[in-house]
C-alpha cells in the first residue's frame, strides 16, 4: 500500500534537471526553509504525468498543496517519526534503491554494449594452452603455475611449435585431438578473460598468461574475419561407429556417395534424408538442423556448411567424427544491427557476473583517479600467504589511501568479519575490499554531487512520514473513532439516498403446481420462512431471496415492477415477487460505512490542516514564485 501511495503522491518517475539556484530560498514554514528548487522539482513531476492538461496546476495553486504536504511532514517530524527504527530501516531500503543507477557508470556500459557488438561482428580462430588452476587457489601454487605457463610462452616464442606444446603440456582434455586448436568462435562464447585476449591479441601473435576460473592460458590468434551470421541447413548423415574398420568405412562411403549421385539426379533431399540419414532427430524433419554459427558446431562441418554460396546448393560428401554427411544450405542471416541487438546484449552482459563486473571495474577505476586513491605496495606485501582461516591478527600496516584517509589491515579484518567471510587468502580479498570502499565513499556523497539525488531522497523522507502520520492521524483514526463517526453520520447521512427501491422476495418454484401451493399460503399470511419450512420438508422445492434493489439492480425485479425486459432463461410460471415499492431513503451506516469514512477521513483532515496552519507560521517569497514557470 505505501508504494502505491508514493506513486500516486509523488510520481516518482524520470529524474528531471534541476534548476541553478538550488539555494534561492521560496518560503520558510515555522523558520525552516524550502528552496525554490526543491518546490519546482516536486511541482513540475507532479504537473507533467498527468492525464489531462485540465489537471495541471499553475505554481500558485500548486504551492498551497505543497505547503499542506510539508506542515504534515513537519508535524511529523515533531513527533519523531522520523527517528523510528523502522522508518530509518525502510528509508535506507529506498536509498539504497535509488542509489544503484548513481554507483555505475551508464557512458561506460554504452561503451561496453558497443564492444561487445564490434566483437560479435567478428569471428577469432585461435588456439590455446590450458594450465588448470582453481578460483581460489593458495598463493603458492598461483605463482608455481604462472611459472610454469611463462615458461611455456617463452619456448614458443624461442621457436616451438605452438601445436606441439599445446599437446605436450596443455591440460585441456580436447588437446591431444586438436592440438590446441579450437576454431572459430565469437563474443559470448568463450569465459570473459579468454575473450578479452582472443580480441586484443593480435593475428599470429600469443598472448600474455591470461587468468580464468578455469586455470592460466595461452592464446594464440590464427585468424580474424567477419562474422557470416547464421545458417539454416539440412544434412544426410551415415554414421561412423566408433572403431570401426577399413571395410565398414568404405561401404559408409559408397552409401553417402551414392545418395550424393540421387541428389545431384534430382532425387528429394528431405525425402532421402526421411528415409537415408542416420541423424534421425532431424531426419524427422527433413534433414533440418536447428539455425548454427560457426563457432557452435565443429569446424569439420561448419565451414562446409559456410562455403555453400547459394541457396538450395548442396556439398559434396564430408567426413567428420560423426560419419559422412552431405549439407544443403537452406538459409542465412547476416549479424543484426546494434540497434535490434542492444537490448539482447545487454542481459546478456547482466547474466554474465565477469562482463558485468568488468563494466562496474571500469567505474571504480575512474572514481580512484577522482577520489586521489593511492596503494601502499610495501603495505601489500605483508599480506602474503596469510589466510582469513588462519583467525590470526594481522600484521600492522598502511594498505592504501583514498581522499587523504588511511585503511589499514585492521580495517580490511572488519570488513572481512563483518562480511562473514570465512576463508580464502587476504590478497585474494583485497581488490574486492578496495571495491566495496570506493563504492562507499561515493555512495556517501550522492546527496552533494547530485541534486536530483539529494531532492529524490528528500521525497522519500517526507512520503513516508506522509504515509505514516496521515494513517495514525486520519485513516486509522476514522476507522477506528466509532462514536465521532456516528455523530458525523447522524448530521450528513441525508448526504447519500437510495432511490426508489422494491422491497420484499424473489420467489423460484420447481413447478406450476408448488407455486400455486406458495401463493396459497402466502395469503394465508404465512411467513416466508414459514411458506419455505412447509414446501421444503422432503426436498427443495423453492427458493426464496429476500432484499431491497434499485431499478438496475436485479433484471427479475425489473420486469415485474419497471417493466423491464424478460431475463435470460426466465420463466415467468414458477417465478415471481412478493413486496411493495418504497420512497427513496437514507442508507444506513452500515449501508455506505465505506463511503462515509471516506467523508468523515476528508473532514478529518480538512480540520487538522486547519490546526496545522494555525500551528506553524507559512511565510511566502512571491517575487520567488512569479519566476517559476508553469507546465
């Protein structure tokens, strides 16, 4: 409900720009100031989503709803809402919300998108050396690997084949079959880092050890070309079983050739691949596979596939580790637009905690060159080797500087404890602690750096003393003050009439003849419940529905007393009524309670708005306000 009221009262949609003179003072209420820029900010998003320009409120009529809005808030204040642990709890909640948009960088993340579509209009060959090493290994065995993959680079360069020390030392099971060599791929196929260096290593070159979660690798680049989209094909496929002999290959590919001789004849692909394929899921369809690249299906058949020119052109048998196949290429669509592909990129990139936190690194980068941070490298060092399981006290020392202030390693223990993290080297934990400072120390100056930060929170403050002073003073107040709203019934209830009403009993017979019976002892001035007691003894035989309606309100009245249309599936021989019209007549408060303490909520606060003003002195500025414009 209270976020419902926030949006109704203060329609906190898109920022606006605020204006220059956020100081200039437009009127003080019991001596604290309001800033011109403060009203204009509240008046001009709540005057532009508005749903008629009837609605629109000049700023002189404005100004008095915002004068009653903030003497609630400060009577609120007053009485120490504000100091609440609740209210104090769910305020940081919205700040926290509404800070997230602040603590990225937006220009940069426009720049990643556009990265990251100029990757995936190109297609890498590179190969690579794996040396497996988990996430969080100890520090030790971090650098013995870094050696051993520095090493390793340093034989390629010196002359070794690349090839044959990815099959000598790789760690990567694929690397005794394909040597290393992995084909083309594009963005969003490989882990983060590996992208990053297939894209920024240039062709034929090696890159430096690049870290994964996977371990250490080196990348070598054979190939850039632009990426050829997607195709459609279908395929015949004659298996190859695993082992098999000279002999059964070769009636393999007697079978595949022979149905190649059928197609080039002007046989049915799709009916031969129906009946011929081994690849019975898309022999099902015909021989269709699902749309491809060419970084997600192996390089034996995708480039193939790739090198069909036309549609409808079919490839000479192949040979892959699956058996033989012929390909008939049935469509292909280049790479979208950066337009029609921004949105699917950028979850993409959200889905991705690496590429996501490569963008948010990117931002903190910039705020350590704003915010002066410097790093104690001697510092550092001392954290060598030592483990947050260890629970020993650190070593005293200086880690880094940031705006002048000092964080020591005893700051980086309260941010390791108040974290709870458990395990893992303090090294391995410092970047992350770095971050979270940085962060902080701009999220702590939101309100100073922006304006329409500082007057968004300030909305929140006084919404939700709004929502909790106008619930004990007024809402909850007029529920609950049961003889104050009898009282102001009793002077109004004429307020809200019935119009002209049947009152008595609709009546459904099962038949002719218990109806006959009902109008019997009906005029023998029996009871409705006593007519129902006497015809429903044995079974239901009648129903009777006893009320008071309005002519609209039930279609069986209006026939019988307004003269009205003949209601579906009526039957007019075993329906009827019993009872007369009445005058119009107040409703009862039980009747209209809802509409009456909507009534009684209004009067309620009519008069404490009255109180509030009598309360507080409200001086004006109006040479201020004749500045501001309307919308």
């Amino acid at each position: 409900m209270k976020r419902v009221f926030f949006s109704f009262l203060l329609l906190c949609g898109t920022v606006l720009q605020l204006a220059a003179q956020t100081g200039t003072v437009l009127l003080t209420i019991d001596g604290k100031p309001v800033t011109k820029s403060e009203f204009e900010y509240i008046y001009r998003k709540n005057n532009t989503n508005v749903y008629s320009d009837a609605d629109k409120k000049s700023p002189k009529d404005y100004l008095d709803l915002f004068i009653d809005f903030k003497l609630k808030v400060l009577e609120a204040e007053n009485l120490k809402m504000d100091t609440a642990v609740s209210f104090i709890n769910e305020l940081a909640g919205y700040r926290k919300e509404a800070a997230a948009p602040y603590l990225t960088d937006h220009n940069f993340d426009e720049q990643f998108v556009r990265e990251m579509y100029r990757r995936l209009t190109l297609e890498v060959d590179a190969s690579h050396i794996l040396l497996s090493l988990p996430p969080n290994a100890p520090a030790a065995q971090e650098k013995e690997v870094l050696g051993r993959i520095t090493a390793i680079r340093r034989e390629i360069i010196d002359g070794k084949d690349f090839a044959e020390a990815a099959t000598e030392y790789s760690e990567d099971p694929s690397a005794k079959d394909n040597h290393g060599h992995l084909g083309y791929f594009t963005a969003f196929m490989m882990v983060f880092p590996f992208e990053n260096a297939a894209y920024e290593t240039p062709v034929g070159e090696i890159s430096k050890p690049v870290r994964s979660k996977f371990g250490y690798h080196l990348v070598k680049v054979n190939n850039v070309r632009k990426n050829q989209g997607e195709i459609l094909v279908a395929h015949i496929m004659k298996n190859i079983p695993k082992g098999a002999s000279p002999g059964k290959k070769a009636q393999l590919k007697a079978s595949i050739d022979s149905l190649y001789q059928l197609v080039l004849n002007g046989a049915d692909f799709a009916e031969l691949a129906k009946k011929e394929s081994d690849d019975r899921r898309s022999a099902a369809e015909g021989g269709q596979m699902p749309w491809f690249s060419a970084g997600r299906i192996i390089p034996a058949f995708s480039n193939p596939a790739f090198e069909l020119e036309n549609i409808g052109d079919v490839s000479e048998p192949i040979e892959t580790d699956f058996g033989y196949h012929i390909i008939k290429k049935l469509d292909q669509k280049p790479t979208g637009s950066f337009e029609s592909l921004k949105m699917e990129l950028e979850n993409r990139i959200k889905r991705d905690p690496e590429r996501n936190n490569s963008s948010q690194q990117a931002f903190i980068d910039n705020l350590k060159t704003e915010y002066r941070y410097t790093e104690n490298v001697d510092g550092k060092q001392k954290l060598e080797g030592l483990a947050v399981q260890d629970a020993a006290p650190l070593p005293d020392a200086l880690l880094f500087t940031i705006e002048g202030k000092e964080y020591k390693s005893a700051d980086l223990q309260k941010w390791v404890s108040k974290n709870k993290i458990k395990s893992g080297s303090y090294l391995s934990l410092f970047d992350q602690w770095v971050n979270n400072e940085v962060t902080a120390l701009e999220d702590s100056k939101l309100e100073d750096k922006f304006p329409e930060f500082k007057y968004l929170m300030q909305e929140f403050h006084d919404g939700m003393l709004l929502f909790n002073i106008s619930q004990e003073k007024i809402w909850n107040f007029a529920s609950e003050d049961t003889l104050g709203l009898e009282a102001f019934y009793s002077k109004l209830k004429q307020k809200r009439l019935w119009n002209e009403r049947f009152k008595g009993s609709i009546i459904n017979c099962k038949n002719v003849s218990v109806r006959e019976e009902a109008e019997n002892l009906f005029a023998e001035e029996m009871t409705v419940e006593e007519v129902m007691d006497h015809l429903n003894r044995a079974e239901e035989m009648i129903s009777i529905e006893n009320g008071a309606w309005e002519k609209g309100a039930n279609p069986v009245v209006d026939y019988y007393v307004w003269n009205g249309d003949t209601p579906e599936d009526f039957d007019s021989e075993v329906t009827f009524i019993r009872g007369d019209k009445i005058k119009p007549e107040a409703k009862t408060l039980d009747e209209a309670r809802g509409l009456y303490i909507a009534d009684y909520q209004k009067y309620l606060e009519e008069k404490w708005v009255k109180e509030l003003r009598s309360k507080y002195k409200v001086k004006v500025d109006k040479k201020v306000l004749s500045t501001i414009e309307g919308v």
